[in-house]
C-alpha cells in the first residue's frame, strides 16, 4: 500500500488532476465535435479504417440515439417502456418506402434528410397515439401497452404484403453514411440534453421523484409526459430511418422483442437518468457484441451475465443519475455562482 | 371569500370520509384543522387540491369552482400545499426542487426547449434568479446544489414551504408543519410561520397535532372526528368545548 494521502503527487491526483482540466475546459467539447465531424468525412473517403470497424462505429451512433432516446422515458421519467425497436420499425419502414417509392432515385440521396424526419415524425405520432391511453394509468401498464404495441408492429408489418410482409424490404439504397450518424447522433442527443434542462426536463424529473407532488407543484404531468414519450419515439423513428438505410434490408424480424431488450440492456447498463451513460452504455454494448463475435452462442450467455453483475454491484449503472460536466449547460452548472456574484454587484454600493 | 366549501362529501368505496364538510376563509386568515388520527384532515387537504375529487359538494376557490379540476390546475390558481411525510423531490438539487414549483410561469414551448433558442434563454435565467431569491429568503441559499435528499430534517421541512411558494400561492395549505419537530422548536416554526404569512400576504389552513403551536397562532380551529365537523370556533372555544375533549383527549383532558 503506497501512502497516497502523504504525497500530493500519486498516479490517481495527477489523473484526477488532468481530468478536472479536461473537464473544465469546455470549448474542448466543440472542438472534438469538430475533429469527429471532419473524420467522419475523411474516413470513408480515405479508407482509414477498415470496413467493418466503420460498420460497427455506425452501428455505435445509431445505437447512442436509441439509447439516448429510451432513457428518456425510463431513465429521466422513471416509466418502464419496453417497446422501443417498435418506433424504431415505424421509423424505418416509413423512411425506407419513402425514399424507394415515393422520392425519384435520383433525388433519393438528396432528400434523405427529409425520409429521417418522415421515419421520426411517424414514430412521434405513433408514439402519441401509445401514450394517450397508457398514461392514464401509473406504473407496469406501460411496459405491458410497449409490449404489446411492440409486437402489434411486429405482426401489422407481417400482414401487409404491399410491403413485403415478413419477407421485409430488400434494396433500400445505402443513403446512411458515416456524416448522417454522426450528424444525427450529434443533432439527436444535443436536442434530447436541451430537453433534460428544460423546464419540461425538469418535469420530466419531477414525475419520476414524485407524480403527485409534481402534479401539486403545478407541473402539467400529462402533458409532460406525452411530450417526453413523443421526443423518445421520434429519435426511435429517426435512428429506424438511419437503420434502414444503413443496412438496406429490413424486416419485421429485425425489430422485434430482443432489438427492444438490447436497448434496455444499453440504457441500465450505461445509467438511468443520464446522457452519458446513454452515450457509454451504447458505446460498450455495441463493441462487446462485436468483439465477443467468436465465442458464438456464448456471447448471449455472457451478456446477460454482465448485466446481472451489473445490476448487483452497480443497481443504477455505470453513470446512473449522474452527468458528464461537458453535457451540463454552462448557466445551469454554474446557476448558483453566477447569481452570487451578480448578488454581490448588487450589494456592494450599499455597504 | 377567499375559499368556500359547501358540503362537501367523500366516500372512499363505502366508507365515509368526509361527511358535509363546510368551511369559509377570508383573505388574510389562518385557520387550523385538527382532529384525531384518521379524522380525514389530510383527506379535507386532498379534496381542495384535486388530489380526489369529491363525491358531493363544491369547493370555490376566488369564485371558481375547484371540484373536476386537475391538481396542477388548481395549484396554479393559486393554491399550494406541503405534506404530511415529505414529499420533496429527493435526488433533485433544491434549487430544481423550487424550479419545478414555478413550472406554470414559464412561457416557453416544447420546441424552444428542443433547440434552446427564441425565449428559452432569457426565461431559464430569469427563473433561475427569481428561484435563487426565494431560496435567499428563506435562507437555503446556500443549499442551492445540493440533492434535497441531503439536507436535515428542519430544512427539507423548511424547502417543503419555499417550494409550494414558488408556486405564487395566495392560499397556503400545510399539512402537519410540526410533524417530527421537538418541543422546543415549535416557538420557532410558529414565528416562521407567521412571518411566512406577513411576507407573502398569505392566507394559510393548517392541520397540526401540536395544540401549543394550533392554539397560538390559528385565529379560528375547526375540529373533525372521523369525517365529521364537531366543533368550530376561536381556539379558546375549542379548548373547553366537551366533544372536543371527548373526542380528542378521551375523558378528563384539558387542551
């Protein structure tokens, strides 16, 4: 045992010393965005890396906007949705028909902006129609309505020849590219943090500490709460689209109960009620099921085994309630502080 | 008139829990609810809040009618309340326990929110500061980062009361103020109630336990005993009226 106590200069303060100034600056948050942005152009065009790890980076954005997106409801809001890859269909099947039989294929790639927001937009009115009726009631109703909206899906998309039914949609033009994930996810997590702190955000909070007392303290629970359900499955809908056209077959088979589970996996494993954790969990979740690919069955042992651990050691996660200081807005980190000083102005000619 | 209930009536299933309730409060009083353990006070709190929705009667609140009407409505009319067992938002830092209570008074929407833009930035710093006053006058200023959760018991009691007036409440309900407080500080939360009071213009209907602290300060006592008005007056009335003593002390009590 080294007296870490005595000198001021042990490996665990100069660590923490560095990431206190990492975290402190804040601008180095726009200039990594920046520096990812630019790879995210340059990679694919260069051939950087290889094509499979570029594969599974996609896979980690598209992942990071579900995750991002189902914490929202289960982890800020403290309801039990299990039903996500069901918006994630709507959004995916929406935007792929869109961009293959309704834009002309030459201006597919054009519009593909415009066949994400349609696959978000269907899945937050989906969404709405979900939450209506199950937020009437507190509680497992609506895991239960999630899990059976989730299958309904499933099994509506199965019937429907028109649209392949449980053949799915084969030839969906390959439109998502490194920049579109990288874009969206950006876009996607930077809107859902504006949300969190906000006075909606903070409602948001309320419901999940107390939904009484929130709803005593003038907080609009149900109009919180349908906004919060619409902006998680409109990010489903919008991580479907880029989905879809990512790996350019879809079918009903893709989005069904276990896609919604991983989700779930993702969202605990990285923390409730927070971003970052979203961020982490996803990150973690997608690299492992890829790395453990040559354990075979395995890896669905292993998984499962990793969240049980999880769940004894650490209940709330790897970052669970807490937040990254770079994802928390300046004026609301230094709220107090700001108004101190400015108290201090205030007070200082009358002393 | 500030609040006016007109016999009003609350069953839970068959059982009566309230029964012709009747209750007038002008601007500016403070009248106290007491009663023994199930007497339904909490109940009486929870039909004027919205909480429940009475089975008969009618409650109006400045000429509106409050019965039918969701709790965060009412609340936003101006009627705010604290809890029995605090109820606080635990793992919120106490300045977003406040901040949530001003939910009403913001005017931004969803999607200002979405892109922090239009009036999104102007009205979190204003609601910030006004927040972070309120926290001042009450002295938990300094609290302000920390998770509710952490703090003692007298000052989640005392954050209880600083969240329902962020609500901008012209009628204050509160729900056993004393509750878990010792003897020796209830001198002190009768002063902080009546200053309270002074402060904010208030009007306050307050259930307690304590009679030192119901006796002193409450200018009229209304007294239930399961469901039932029995008794209501000036508290010196209430003090040696019989069914009160009965029903509260068992026999031979004195108040």
């Amino acid at each position: 045992m080294t007296n870490q106590s005595a000198t001021p200069h042990t490996w665990r303060d100069r660590i923490s010393a560095g990431w206190e100034a990492i975290v402190s600056r804040r601008w180095l948050l726009t200039v990594l965005l920046v520096i990812g942005f630019a790879l995210s152009f340059l990679i694919p065009r260069f051939g950087l890396i290889n094509p499979y790890v570029q594969l599974v980076m996609m896979y980690v954005g598209i992942n990071i906007i579900l995750a991002t997106s189902l914490n929202l409801v289960n982890g800020f809001m403290g309801e039990f949705s299990v039903g996500h890859a069901g918006f994630m269909a709507v959004g995916a099947y929406v935007s792929a028909l869109l961009s293959m039989r309704v834009i002309p294929a030459n201006l597919a790639a054009w519009l593909f902006p415009l066949s994400i927001l349609a696959g978000g937009a269907a899945a937050a009115l989906i969404g709405l129609i979900v939450a209506v009726p199950s937020f009437r009631t507190r509680g497992d109703y609506l895991a239960i309505v999630t899990l059976a909206f989730n299958m309904i899906v499933k099994s509506v998309i199965e019937n429907i020849d028109a649209i392949g039914g449980p053949r799915g949609i084969p030839g969906i033009p390959k439109l998502t590219t490194m920049p579109w994930v990288f874009g969206c996810m950006v876009l996607a997590v930077w809107m859902m943090r504006n949300l969190v702190y906000s006075n909606f955000g903070r409602g948001v909070l309320s419901i999940r500490e107390d939904e009484i007392a929130s709803d005593l303290m003038s907080v609009n629970t149900r109009q919180v709460k349908l906004i919060g359900f619409m902006v998680s499955s409109f990010f489903a809908g919008v991580a479907g689209a880029l989905f879809a056209h990512l790996l350019q077959f879809i079918s009903p088979r893709v989005f069904d109960i276990l896609k919604s589970t991983d989700i779930l996996i993702m969202v605990y494993l990285g923390g409730i009620g927070s971003i970052a954790g979203s961020i982490l969990g996803a990150t973690i979740f997608t690299i492992l099921l890829e790395v453990l690919r040559p354990l075979g069955y395995f890896r669905f042992v292993l998984m499962p085994l990793l969240l049980i651990f999880l769940m004894l050691y650490r209940p709330r996660g790897i970052m669970g309630l807490r937040e990254f200081r770079w994802f928390i807005p300046g004026y609301e980190l230094f709220a107090s502080k700001v108004w101190r000083e400015k108290r201090e102005v205030s007070d200082a000619p009358a002393s | 008139m500030l609040l006016q209930a007109k016999h009003v009536t609350h069953y839970f299933g068959g059982l009566c829990a309230v029964s012709d309730f009747n209750l007038e409060v002008q601007k500016g009083e403070l009248i106290g609810i007491i009663g023994p353990n199930g007497a339904g006070k909490t109940t009486v709190f929870n039909l004027i809040t919205g909480v429940y929705k009475a089975t008969q009667g009618s409650i109006q609140f400045e000429g509106q009618e409050l019965v039918g009407r969701k709790p965060n409505e009412i609340t936003t009319l101006g009627i705010a309340r604290t809890f029995q067992n605090i109820r606080l938002f635990k793992e919120l830092s106490v300045l977003n326990n406040v901040r949530i209570a001003a939910y009403s008074q913001t005017n931004y929407n969803p999607l200002e929110a979405l892109l922090h833009a239009g009036r999104f930035n102007s009205a979190e710093q204003k609601d910030i500061d006004t927040a972070m006053d309120l926290l001042a006058v009450f002295q938990m200023d300094n609290f302000a980062d920390e998770a509710s959760k952490n703090l003692p018991y007298g000052l989640q009691r005392r954050l209880e009361i600083a969240r329902a007036m962020a609500t901008k409440p012209k009628l204050l309900l509160l729900d056993e103020p004393a509750a878990g407080i010792n003897p020796n500080e209830i001198v002190q939360l009768m002063e902080f109630i009546q200053w309270i009071r002074r402060q904010f213009d208030l009007t306050i209907i307050l259930i307690e336990h304590q009679m030192r602290l119901v006796m002193n300060i409450c200018e009229r006592i209304k007294v239930l005993d399961f469901g039932a008005t029995i008794a209501e007056g000036f508290p010196i009335e209430i003090q040696h009226n019989p069914k009160v003593m009965e029903a509260y002390l068992g026999e031979g009590g004195e108040l």
